[in-house]
C-alpha cells in the first residue's frame, strides 16, 4: 500500500474507485499500521481541517510519521489566512480576469478536483489554484467588486461535500490522478526521499542549462531520489518533498526567497538556503562581511548620493559600478569619467539608496571556486568576452556574447585562489556557492561570493564530468539522513 485516501467516514462514490484505498480518520489515527508506514503519500478528505479536528491531525500526524499529507498542514493554514489569500489574489489577478470576464453574475463559485474543473475554459484557473493551494478538494469562491474579480473564500472539502452532479467527475479525475505521476511512480519501486528543483523554463540566463538540469535528476535518482522540476506556481507544493534545490536566479525580493522560507519553515533541507540568498544577493553586505574580516579585495566603497566626488578621487578612472543586487554582469556598469560616474549612479540610485564602487582591476579572466559544505569541488577562469572588460557582453540585439570558459582541477589551481575562496564562502554559510576573484601578483582578490553558481554541462563539469552533479546529490542525501537521524536520536532520549 503506497497511496491512501483518508475519510471521516465511508463515501461508497470514492469507495468503489479501483486503485484507491480508502481508510477511516479513526483508523488511521488510531491503528500501529498506519503509524509504522513509510513513503506513503496521504490524501487526507475528511470532513473539516478545523485547528485541532480529526482532518487536521491526519495531515499533522502524517507529516510526523514521515509520509506525504495532501493537504499539508501549511496548506490548511495558509487556506484559513486571508492575507495570503489576498496576496495570491493579486498574483493571479491577470488569470482570474480573463477566466471569468464572461460571467454575468457578480458572484460565482469553482469547484476543483485534483486541479480539475468541470468546464474546460476554467482549466488553467483551477489547474494554477491547485498547485498553489494543494488540496485534493477545493470550493472558490468570487466576487466581482468594481468590474474586477476577486477571491472572497477559498475552502478545501470533504469527499462528502462533493455535491452528486459532480460526483462522477471527481472520481475521474482522482483515479487520474492515482494513475499518473508520483503516484504511480510508487508502484514500481519506493524512493527514499522526494527532491524538487526550481527552475523557470523562460529564463534568459538560468543557472543551469538543460543538460546540467537533466544530469542532476539523473544523479539524485541514482541515489533513490524522487525528483520533480518545479516552476514558482508550486508554491503550495513544497511540503510534499524532502528537499528543495533552487536553480533558478535568486533575489530577496522574489518568489525564490519565498520558496527558500517556506522549504525551510517545511524542515526541507535547502540550497540556496533563505540566510545565504540575503547575504549573497546583496553586494553592500558581501562588502562590509568581507572588509570586516580583512579579506582582500579591489579597492571598495559603498557608494551613495553624497559621495560621488570622494569616489573620484579614491578610485580614480574607470570606475566599476554595482547595483546591490546584480546578477549575471547586469547592473554593473563601468563609469569612463566624472559624466558618466554621475549619471550611471543616478540610474543605479533610483533603485537603491546605496550602490558599490570599485577601482577596475582588468584581467583577461576571473577565477571561479565551486563550493559546496566548505569544500571547493570545482574551479574554472571565466575568459572575458572578446573586446569587452566583463564575462559576459550584450549584444545590442537581445542576445549575450560570453567569454570561454576553462575547469581546472582543484589541486592544481592556484592555492591562494582556493584557500582565499574558501575564506570568503565560509562567511557566508555551508551551502554551495561560487566564489568570483582576480589573481595577480600572487594575491586573490575576492570579487563576489554567488549563492546560485553556475552549473552548465560542459563548463563547470569539464574536470568531474557526472560526478560533480553527484558530489551536489549526495551532499543532499548526507543532510537528509543527518535530519531524519537526528529526529529519531531525540525521539529516543525524550
């Protein structure tokens, strides 16, 4: 038994469903054998989800028997929360809009089953509620307020409050359901732990490319991972699996910090973890951390509407500037002379009150240190791109030029890079992170430390090949099993 169905009370329409095992709240609740499974996912339709109620102690009890409630208990709450309900709202405002501009009247109610609609043309609606609000059962409802639609109440509910009309409909699509996916995958042999990662498909220069995306769920289910690909509208998801690796680029202002808080308030374990995004997305941090503790690097000032001139004169001509949260060479800029300083600080100081300055340090590449639980896994010299000053080059046309890129193994890089990189990520936390640096003369000088590195095929695995993505995935396992270990040992001592 893989997949169970838990009800208040029998629903013979639900009970008769092939490949559905049904069990009563009591049961469950009360039964060794229940308690004693593993790797079972629960879908938990009783009759209230109420603080304290036998619904929520089946999602509450599942989660602490290490099985996969659906609702999670974060669900229940977040359905019950107005203020996320209201934010969703505006999320989804756009979708909602066009899904019910037809409508004549100013209420109106959908009922979702499994992330079905009944009506094909509220597909996409009840399909994105679904995923951000997973539940096997959903009632909505809207209220049209000044010509726009919004979310008034938003419920999960039970089997038995699925009303008869559309009783043969649920039960397609929760047998659908059971035959598809995750489910279905149980059948055919048990995964240890469930790994989602973020990616956004549309993005102009992710993290990975699809072949490195590819070669980590390759790794991870080498090691008995479940692994699904996850984009910002599962949200809701996350409580569902053990593990969230984010390789989508991460900002505090963004859904992927969300994602990172959530995992982390899930007890999932975490790459890029919450601490680490707010540290490394922000240069003004990264450069008073790194001044603090007396690590080299360019000539620095954190820079603001009242300094310009001490800028000038510290750092000279040309000067590099950067928006505190710039990612992929965007947003930083190289100010030619006092006209150009000006006006491409007013640019930058339109969305920051402070900026970073920095003396310009040329060299034909940057040294990259792959970092991952305080251990540098990887090292390549980003080249930059031909007749330009940085890696990467817009093109004028939407497109990017980049520079080469080399691996080289670790122990025969430069040690000063190395132990200098290591310095500068051990600041930052135990996650895996890509330590940007120039070295001349002997010395490393620490450009940034980047809490979403890099991980192309054919790049930054050049010298490891499969065995990198696999050093990430096993990283992911150690930490999974420390957890789990670590709960039984104090379940033992209480």
């Amino acid at each position: 038994m893989q997949s169970i169905v838990v009800v208040s009370s029998r629903s013979e329409w639900l009970h008769n469903l092939p490949g559905v095992e049904v069990v009563e709240a009591r049961a469950y609740l009360t039964e060794e054998k229940y308690s004693e499974l593993r790797g079972i996912r629960v879908f938990n339709l009783c009759r209230s989800y109420r603080y304290q109620s036998t619904g929520y102690y089946v999602s509450l009890l599942a989660a602490a028997r290490g099985q996969k409630p659906l609702p999670a208990v974060s669900t229940i709450q977040d359905l019950k929360n107005q203020a996320v309900i209201r934010n969703y709202n505006e999320e989804l405002d756009e979708l909602i809009q066009s899904s019910l501009k037809s409508l004549q009247s100013d209420e109106f109610i959908l009922s979702i089953y499994f992330g079905h609609n009944l009506a094909r043309k509220y597909e996409r609606l009840a399909g994105r509620l679904f995923r951000l609000f997973p539940a096997p059962f959903l009632r909505v409802q809207f209220w049209r307020k000044q010509n726009r639609w919004m979310i008034r109440a938003l419920n999960a509910i039970s089997a038995g409050e699925v009303p008869e009309e559309h009783r043969e409909f649920a039960a397609l699509t929760t047998t659908e359901y059971f035959k598809k996916g995750r489910v279905a995958s149980f059948k055919r042999s048990v995964p240890r732990y469930d790994l989602a990662i973020l990616w956004n498909p549309d993005e102009a220069n992710p993290p990975s490319d699809q072949e490195a995306l590819e070669k980590f769920k390759k790794s991870a289910e080498s090691l008995g991972f479940y692994t699904e690909f996850l984009t910002r509208e599962d949200y809701g998801r996350l409580a569902e699996f053990d593990a969230l690796f984010i390789r989508e680029t991460t900002a505090v202002n963004h859904h992927t910090y969300r994602f990172a808080r959530k995992a982390v308030g899930e007890g999932l374990v975490v790459m890029d973890d919450p601490l680490s995004i707010l540290r490394c997305t922000n240069k003004v941090y990264l450069a008073e951390l790194l001044n603090r503790y007396r690590i080299r690097t360019p000539r620095t000032m954190i820079g603001h509407r009242y300094n310009l001139d001490q800028i000038r004169t510290s750092l000279g001509f040309p000067v590099i500037l950067k928006q505190p949260d710039s990612s992929f060479s965007q947003g930083v800029v190289k100010a030619e002379d006092e006209e150009s300083l000006k006006s491409c600080a007013e640019s930058i100081l339109l969305k920051s009150d402070l900026f970073i300055a920095q003396e310009f340090f040329p060299t034909d590449y940057d040294w990259r240190v792959g970092i991952l639980n305080r251990r540098a896994i990887y090292v390549c010299k980003y080249f930059m791109a031909s007749g330009h000053w940085q890696v990467m080059e817009k093109d004028g046309k939407g497109g990017h030029n980049y520079g080469d890129v080399e691996c080289v193994p670790v122990e025969r890089a430069p040690e000063e890079v190395v132990r200098t990189a290591l310095r500068a990520a051990n600041l930052i936390g135990d996650g895996l992170y890509g330590v940007d640096l120039k070295f001349a003369s002997g010395k490393a000088y620490v450009i940034e430390v980047n809490d979403n590195p890099s991980i192309d095929g054919g790049c930054e695995d050049e010298v490891l090949g499969d065995d990198l993505y696999k050093q990430i995935m096993q990283e992911f396992l150690r930490r999974i099993q420390e957890r789990t270990e670590g709960k039984r040992s104090y379940a033992v001592e209480e």
